[in-house]
C-alpha cells in the first residue's frame, strides 16, 4: 500500500509546552486510521498538522495529498443564521440528496442552523466532507452529538470510502472503529 503520510519522532508544543512528543507512524492510503488519547493529548493538534494548517518538519507526505484533504475540525464552519441549503450554496455546491437521506438530514435542507440540534449541523457539516469529492477525510471527533444509528450510517459510509479506494484519519474518543488503525496519543494533560 501506499504511504500517504509518516512520522518519526513527531513532536508538537505550544508556547514551550508539549502537547506531545515522539509520535512515530504510518498512514496508509485505503484505511481508516483513528488517533486516540484523552483530553489535551494532542489528538486535534495531529489532525491540523496532517491537514498542513501547522506546519511540521518531521512529516513525511506524498506530494500529492494536500489537494485532495477534506478537513473537518470540532467547529462546523458553517453559518449559522443560514439554511442547510444556503450553508452549501456559499461553496458553490448543491446538497446530495441520496447522502442526505441516508444521513436523515434531506427534510432540514431549509431549516436555519441556529433552529438544529447540535447532532443535525454535526452530519450537514459532516455531509460537507462526505460529498467533497476529495479520496482523504481528515475528522475530528465525528461522532460527536450523533445517535447510535447516525454512527452506523456514518460507519457504512466510510466502510464504502475506503473501500473505493478513500483514506480516513479520525480523532475520536468514542467506540472504536472496526478495521482501523491506531494512533495513540497516552500523555494527556495533568
């Protein structure tokens, strides 16, 4: 398989702080990695270097990866004073209903954010990603506010990812994904 992206010693502080240090690993195009650890270990720290938001000279990537990243972090990004509809039109993107649907959110697609339930904008934001286009989904704490079903929903969707050939890298605190691999963030904050 090929190796999208990889570290040795990866270290990471902020302001002379370690949020973490020697981080060591491989991530492979075509699989579902999850980065686990506690709160204040790094876990969204990692993310936003994968996604090239914080720069790193210890990441190896292939030169290719950085345009085909969709990123979603722990805020939606999204207006919350427009429509689900609208949301979207400010990408210049239509909603996939098929997705919607199966994400049981089509019927909201004229509702406001502000009027939703913190699950509901969690899988408009998370259809965003889902409907990019790009092979790399790079997601953090994606069940975040989901109900069990939405989880199942969302696990088929990225089985299905994957299995066109897609990589997944999630933070996530939750249940573990089946088939994934980990990355282990163990040091949190004291």
């Amino acid at each position: 398989m090929t190796v999208l992206f990889s570290a040795n010693s990866l270290s990471y502080n902020i302001d002379g702080n370690d949020i973490f240090t020697d981080i060591s690993f491989e991530i492979q195009a075509g699989t579902i990695t999850e980065i686990r650890g506690g709160n204040g270990s790094g876990k969204s720290s990692l993310l936003k270097i994968l996604c090239g938001l914080v720069n790193s000279n210890n990441l190896d990537t292939q030169q290719d990866v950085w345009g085909d990243i969709s990123y979603l972090g722990h805020h939606n990004a999204m207006v919350e004073e427009l429509s689900f509809r609208q949301n979207f039109a400010l990408d210049g993107v239509s909603i996939d209903k098929t997705l919607a649907q199966r994400l049981n959110i089509f019927r909201l697609r004229n509702q406001k954010l502000n009027n939703l339930s913190y699950g509901e904008k969690r899988k408009i934001a998370l259809q965003r990603i889902l409907q990019s286009g790009k092979k790399i989904w790079i997601l953090d704490e994606p069940y975040a506010g989901l109900d069990d079903l939405s989880i199942a929903t969302l696990e088929r969707i990225f089985t299905g990812h994957v299995k066109g050939g897609g990589t997944i890298v999630v933070a996530n605190h939750q249940q573990s994904i089946l088939s994934s691999s980990v990355i282990n963030m163990e040091k949190s904050y004291a």
